[in-house]
C-alpha cells in the first residue's frame, strides 16, 4: 500500500519578485480580491504583509500579480 505523498509547488520568480519588496508597500492581487501593505517577510511558500494593526499571509501559490504600491 503506498503512502501520499505531500508535493510543493514552488514559484521562485514569484518568490524572488516578492523578495525584492521586503521594506517596501505594496499591492498583491490573489484569487479572492487585492492585499495591500507593507511587506514585512517573504518565503518560498508565502508572504506576510502588514497593514496599520492587521497582518496578511498570502500564498505564493493564490497571487495572480504583484507590484509596488505607487503611493
């Protein structure tokens, strides 16, 4: 009987993209609608963006765009 095995999509231009914003504002379209913010960490899995007291973890794998908040 075999076992399942767990597989990981990994999206390094996406990840890379993300990386490069570390420090930086700005706004990242999923499947579900937009997220904007400061983002504070970026993995190969996911980011974290922060906006005033909320903190958003985004999956690499959701986002349909990225780019930096103009304003």
């Amino acid at each position: 009987m075999q076992q399942p095995k767990q597989v990981t999509v990994i999206e390094p231009y996406v990840y890379a993209a993300v990386a490069s914003l570390v420090g930086k504002r700005a706004v990242v379209e999923t499947t579900r609608g937009n997220v904007s913010g400061m983002v504070i960490d970026a993995k190969p899995d996911h980011v974290v963006l922060q906006e005033r007291e909320s903190t958003f973890f985004v999956r690499l794998c959701e986002v349909v765009w990225i780019m930096p908040d103009p304003s």
